[in-house]
C-alpha cells in the first residue's frame, strides 16, 4: 500500500470516526420477538424447529448486545450454527417507576418465567442457561431458589461469587462500607436507582487502561478500518448500559460489600436462597485477563455447589472478551459447545480427560474434597477493545 492510498485510507477512517456516521455498520442479529412482557423480551435466533433450547439471560443493565457484540464475534450464531434453538431475554430500561424491584423481581419471575417458555416453545425439553458476569449468579440463584424448573444446565461467564478477591474492586468496598447506604438512598430518591450514565462511567473507569490508551490505539491503527470498527462496537455496547432499579441496587451493592455470596447463600427479604440447592451440572469460566471478576473470584463455585458437578475452566481474555472476544471462538466457545454436548460428562469413564483450553480446566464431583481445588490467581490486564 502506497503513501497515497494510507493518506486516503487514514482520511477516510478518521472522517467516519470523528464527523460521519461510523465505520461500523450496525449490527444485531436478526431475531424474532416470541414473548414480551414488563421488563422482560424474549427473542429466538435461528429457525423454529431448532435443535436444544439455550437461554442466554442479560446481567442487570448490560446490553443484551454482549451476546451479538459483531459479526464474527457472536455468540448467538455461533450457537444458532451448532443447530441449538437459541433465545436471548432482555429487560429493557429501568425508570423511577421501577425503584422498588429488587433481585427477587428476576430470580422468582423474569428468569423462571423466560426458561418456561423456551421450554414450552422447545417441545416441553429442558433448557441450557447460559449467562454473563452478575447474569451468572443470578442464573444459580433462580435455579438453587427453584429446583424445579425445567433446567438441563447452567454455564457462567466470568460470574464473581467472591468480592474479596477482586482487587479493583476493594476500594469500592471500602467506601461502599462507610456510606452507601445514604448515597443509594439519595440516588434512588432523585432517579429511583442508579441512572445510566453513572452506570457506563462505572464502567469506563473499570477498564480506565483502554480509555487513556484509546487515542494512541486510533492514532496507530488509523488506517485500519477493522480493527476501528471493531473498537467502535465495543464503544457503542458500553454506551447501551443501562440503569439500575432502586431496590437491585442497594441489594448488589450489599451482596458486594458484606461479600455474602462467599459463603453460597444470600438473603433475599425474609428467605435465604442456599447455592446449595443447584442441582444440574455447571460450567464456569473466568478470564485470564479479567479485572472485574478475575479467577480467584470465581473459583469458589467449585467448593459452593457441592450437590452436582462443576467444571471450572480459565481462558483468554478480558471480562467482556472471554465472551466474545476475537479469541472466544477457538476458546470459550469451543468448551461451551463440548459441555453442552454432555453436560453431565464428567460422569462418564474417561471423559475427564479430555484437554481443556484454557489455563485449568477440570470438573469437580459432587463429593469430592473442594479444599484441594485448584485458584490461580489472573493478572490484571487493560481491558482492550479487540480482546
């Protein structure tokens, strides 16, 4: 390429970027709309006659986008091209009006209520839940509060059930400890919650490494529209965030600073959900390069659910790339589609031995001794828009 053409190309790019529309297209998937009710959308990706039913639930204010981030980074085609009936469930925009729904709103009727319906759109088969980040704990939140759901099972990306091994997160604590109690009370009487914009500075600050490293990546990578384009999705995903109910929130701020996930129960009004109470076979992945949930953090799964099996696995990337990440396709993705082939294969003879793709990989049996599990410990690294 000629000193004119990178001219021209770096021109064109900076133009779309700063003053024109963008240099990626939009993109979501197409889907249809199968059931809708308050704070809670259900889409299907792919045909009707579909094979096995996955449910990817959203995590409280993220995008439901994290599961359609780009055209090669989706997981709902990946999943829509294995064959699997694929469903996604969105909850929408909280306003003021919604100050008062706590986690109880999601775990004992948006969550249940979308894996009945999967179920029934499915032939009445059991349904593969798959979450993100918060979405996770709250996947074996529903399942351990309702055993009875029609659940084959569960797998959660980059789920934290210890906030004290987040390292970022200990400042957080600390002053969530001194005073979040009148700042949620102050929040949720001005907005009935933690409005979005707060929430996406929240998370810009999280990944403050990329942001300070954002004009030096545009400036190097100018003339290369795709690496541009697809740092621009992932800018238009986090500016999707959105806000949180009253109520949620003062209970996912009390969950983090009393850390009582640690322990595998949560108290929720006058009832104690146990973890306990999980009963089908679970995947957990945690990404090598995740600061806001790093392996630490999500390891206790393995010793908090001692009444099924668990299959704790590390891979490549950053909280949102071990999702969908250029890298997820040939990691978490390949391990996702192996688990869902036979969840419960840890059972089997021999199946154990299968490799693993990231940096641990094994299951944990019901019963087995889960001191001696395996916590290494991920080094933080800067969220990166191409990881």
């Amino acid at each position: 390429m000629g000193i004119t053409d990178s001219v021209t190309r770096a021109a064109h790019n900076a133009w779309a970027l700063f003053a024109g529309d963008g240099l990626a297209p939009p993109h979501r998937t197409e889907s249809v709309v199968v059931g809708r009710g308050p704070h809670r959308t259900l889409r299907r990706f792919g045909p009707d006659d579909g094979g096995d039913p996955v449910l990817l639930v959203t995590p409280l204010a993220a995008s439901p986008t994290c599961y359609d981030l780009m055209p090669d980074q989706s997981l709902v085609q990946y999943l829509s091209e294995l064959g699997r009936s694929t469903f996604v469930v969105e909850y929408g925009e909280m306003t003021s009006e919604d100050r008062d729904l706590g986690l109880e709103y999601w775990i004992d009727e948006i969550v249940p209520e979308s894996i009945h319906l999967v179920s029934e759109l499915c032939g009445n088969r059991d349904v593969d839940v798959v979450a993100w980040s918060i979405g996770g704990a709250m996947a074996l939140l529903t399942s351990a509060a309702h055993p009875e759901l029609p659940v084959r099972s569960i797998t959660a990306f980059g789920s934290p059930l210890d906030f004290s091994k987040i390292p970022v997160m200990a400042p957080l604590r600390l002053i969530g400890k001194l005073c979040a109690e009148p700042v949620i009370d102050v929040l949720n009487s001005v907005f009935g919650g933690v409005p979005a914009p707060l929430v996406q500075a929240a998370y810009r600050v999280t990944a403050l490494d990329r942001e300070l490293a954002r004009p030096w990546f545009v400036a190097s990578n100018i003339t290369d529209a795709g690496k541009l384009s697809r740092m621009e999705l992932v800018d238009r995903f986090q500016d999707e965030i959105s806000g949180y109910a009253g109520r949620a929130f003062a209970q996912l701020a009390q969950m983090t600073v009393a850390n009582d996930l640690s322990g595998g129960k949560l108290r929720l009004g006058e009832r104690v959900v146990d973890l306990a109470g999980v009963t089908v076979p679970v995947l957990a992945f945690a990404g090598t390069e995740d600061i806001l949930a790093p392996s630490r953090a999500v390891e206790p799964v393995t010793r908090l659910l001692p009444n099924t099996s668990v299959r704790f696995v590390e891979v490549p990337g950053t909280h949102l790339g071990m999702l969908a990440g250029a890298r997820a396709r040939t990691t978490s993705w390949v391990e996702l589609a192996a688990f869902l082939e036979e969840p419960g294969c840890d059972e089997e003879p021999g199946c154990d031995e299968e490799p693993g793709y990231g940096v641990e990989a094994g299951f944990v049996d019901p019963g087995q001794d889960r001191s001696a599990s395996p916590s290494p410990a991920a080094a933080p690294h800067p969220e990166r828009a191409d990881r």
